[in-house]
C-alpha cells in the first residue's frame, strides 16, 4: 500500500467519522428495504400522496403510472410484484387475490368507517382483500361558469367528449352507458348487469340494448364529432385546461367525475358541475343515484412495514391528511372535507344514496375490456356513417361475460354487492 493511497484511506476514515451520524442515518435506510407501491397518479397528485406517505415515516418508493394494468401484470408475471397496488379495479384486485396473490386486509381499519357500496359484505372467505383510499363521484356534468347547463337531453354538438386513454380508451364510453342504465332503470337491476347476476344474459337484455341504443344514436347525430370524440383524449392537450376548456367550438358539458376538475388547471375555479340525469338522452331526467368510483389499496406482500402502511394511509388521521393536502376526497366516514361550493356538492352527494361502484370496475377484467372495445367499435361504426350493429356487439361482450362466470364461479373474493341503498 502506496503512503499516498494510506493517506487516501485516512482521509475517508476520518470524514466517515466527522459524519458518523449522516452515515448511521443513511445506514438505517439502506437496512430498510423500502415499501413498493404502484399506483395511477402522477406529476402533482403524486407529490401530495407521496408527502402524506413520508409523515408516516415508513421508507417508501411510489411509481405512479397511467398505464398501471399492464406494468401490475408485468411485475407479477416477473415475480417481483409491489407491496402495496392502489387501483380503482375490484375485478382485477378479485382475480389477484382468488390466486391467492393478495394478503387479506383483516384488522388493518375499521369497516365500518367506510360502509357499503365501498366495502363489500358477505365475502365466501369471511376475508377483506381492498381498502379504498380515495373516493370519486361520477354521474356529473361539468360546464362553465355563468353558462346554464340546461334542463333537456342536450344535442351531441354540445357535449365535450374524448376516448382516448393511455392503456384504457373507451372507457369514458363505458361511463355513458353505465349512468343511462343507472338513471333509466335504477340502482337494483343496474347492480345485477354490474355483476351479471341470476343468470340472464344482461347485455343482450332490452335495459342494457336501450341505454346503448340512445347512447350510439345521439352520436349518430354528427359522425364528425363522433370521430372527434374517439380520437382525443379524455383529459384534452397535455397542456391545456381539459376539454371543457379547450375542446371543440361548441362544447358546452363534460359527462365526466369529480376527478376532471384537476383536468381544468387554471380554469378549475370556473367548472361547475349538476346532476347528468336531465341531460342524457332517453330518460325522463329523474336522479336514481350516482355512480362512485374508488382508489382501493392491496397488499401483495406480508412485510410489517406494508401493513403498517396502509393502517396508516385508511385511518381517519391518514385520510384527513391526504384528503387536505391533496384537495381529494374520502370514502371514510369520519373525514371531513371543507371547500368551495363545488367541493360541498361533491361531498353531498358522495355522502347521500343511492350509489353504485362504477359497474367496469367490478368487472372481470376480460368483460371489463371487450366493454371497453364495445364502446370504441359502436363510436367507429357511427364515425363511418354505418350501422353500429349494437346487437351483435352487445352478443360478443355476452359471449366474455359468459365464458367469465364459468370460470369465476367460485370466486371468493369479488365484490358482492355494487350499491348501497342510503
């Protein structure tokens, strides 16, 4: 050893010592192999939900991406899937779990701080897989400030309407069929399409034909706007203000959930929002409920510090945090949520009943994608001057759901119930 190179070694010795509390501090992280999560948000709503997770101070690293699905499907198939998944999907979180990937959430929060249709009673395995941690409301309307919305089935030319979506185009479509079932039929037979119960072959049935039959012909109103709408994307130009904002000449109304808001950016102060049920068309403008649609958090792992994690980020203290830090909202009860008009009316009527999980949620991932396929096929047809052909499209989607409730039959973890009467 060179005396250089000894001096070289003294020298980091001695630094290493000046700094010795640094160095056992980083230490301390390095010996804590920090809890994974996979979850959909990303750029702003990122940083605020990583900012409630440090508060913890449980070392942690979060990914945030759109086109979550597949990356979740990725790193299972690796063998190397995350602790900790936050998606809205409770058919895919079911499917996960009846293969025994998931750890069951049993004593991690209180159940009845979130109540139905958040948390579902009755599992065949007496076991809790999910958790949700962020609630949305969906059956709205959007439209500017100082411009009336109306009160009739509003003509397409005025509605602001994008498919597109990284990994997930078409379900913004999925969302009109949902509200019109939900508005024209109501809350129990919409639950029973959601989960394809009592054997009938629900998509083929005149319910589900008619609600898509209104939908295909307000957008054979104009196959320009209906080619418009299926090539943009459902959050408008990446630096814009949202559709509602920057949309087409002519947009007036956004059928979209309480999440657009973050869509408007700088125009969001001027967004208000009413009730879609006097806007769709084909009803008789009645409010039957609204669908809801949640973040719900899983564990694919069994390491203290995960479970710890989500005790945390479902109690009443963690969700406060979040839900006003982050301008969102809860599912949890007991959480309070202070803001402007608009944020009120959210909170009201996420808070009042009926209301039912967003039925492309619940599903099986597979029904859940040719519905999504389905809505994209009816806007192209329509786009192409032609005939949807709604009841061939409507058999192939009977065919998946078919083919999924044989298989699924004995699932023992998927949602049991889709509404909640109050």
């Amino acid at each position: 050893m060179t005396r250089r190179f000894r001096m070289l070694v003294f020298g980091v010795v001695m630094l290493l010592i000046a700094a010795g509390g640094l160095v056992v501090v980083w230490a301390q992280h390095d010996d804590e192999e920090p809890v994974t999560i996979l979850g959909t948000w990303t750029a702003k709503q990122a940083e605020q939900f990583e900012a409630v997770l440090r508060d913890f101070g449980i070392p942690f690293r979060y990914q945030g991406t759109a086109a979550q699905r597949e990356v979740l499907l990725s790193k299972v198939q690796s063998g190397e899937p995350p602790d900790i998944v936050i998606m809205p999907g409770l058919g895919e979180l079911a499917e996960y779990a009846d293969r025994d990937l998931l750890e069951p959430l049993d004593g991690l929060y209180d159940p009845r701080q979130y109540g139905a249709p958040w948390m579902s009673a009755g599992s065949p395995s007496g076991h809790a897989y999910w958790v949700p941690v962020k609630a949305d409301l969906k059956s709205l309307v959007w439209y500017r400030e100082g411009e009336a919305p109306g009160t009739s089935p509003a003509p397409l030319r005025s509605w602001c309407i994008g498919m597109g979506d990284d990994g997930a185009s078409g379900w913004p479509g999925t969302d009109w069929i949902e509200d019109l079932v939900l508005q024209r039929e109501g809350p129990e037979l919409y639950e029973k399409w959601a989960l394809g119960k009592g054997g009938e072959k629900w998509w083929r049935s005149a319910p589900v034909r008619d609600a898509w039959k209104a939908w295909a012909d307000l957008l054979g109103q104009d196959e320009r706007a209906a080619e418009r709408a299926l090539l943009t994307d459902h959050r408008g130009e990446p630096d814009g203000n949202g559709l509602l904002f920057d949309g087409p000449e002519g947009c007036a109304l956004e059928h979209q959930g309480s999440f657009a808001r973050s869509f408007y950016r700088d125009d969001a102060e001027h967004a208000r929002l009413t009730d879609s049920a006097p806007l769709l068309p084909g009803g008789d403008g009645r409010v039957r409920g609204h669908e809801v649609t949640g973040d719900f958090a899983a564990l694919f792992s069994d390491r203290p510090e995960a479970r710890e994690l989500i005790e945390r980020l479902a109690s009443k203290k963690g969700q406060q945090k979040w839900a006003d830090g982050a301008d969102v909202f809860s599912a949890n009860r007991q959480v309070t949520r202070e803001g402007d008009a608009v944020e009120a009316g959210i909170a009201r009527r996420l808070g009042a009943g009926p209301r039912c999980l967003d039925a492309s949620d619940v599903m099986a991932p597979a029904v859940r994608d040719a519905f999504y396929e389905a809505v994209l096929l009816t806007m192209a047809r329509t786009a192409a001057g032609r005939s949807p052909g709604i009841a061939g499209i409507l058999g192939d989607v009977q065919k998946v759901q078919d083919a999924q409730s044989a298989r699924g039959a004995g699932s023992r973890a998927a949602p049991r119930t889709v509404c909640s009467t109050r």
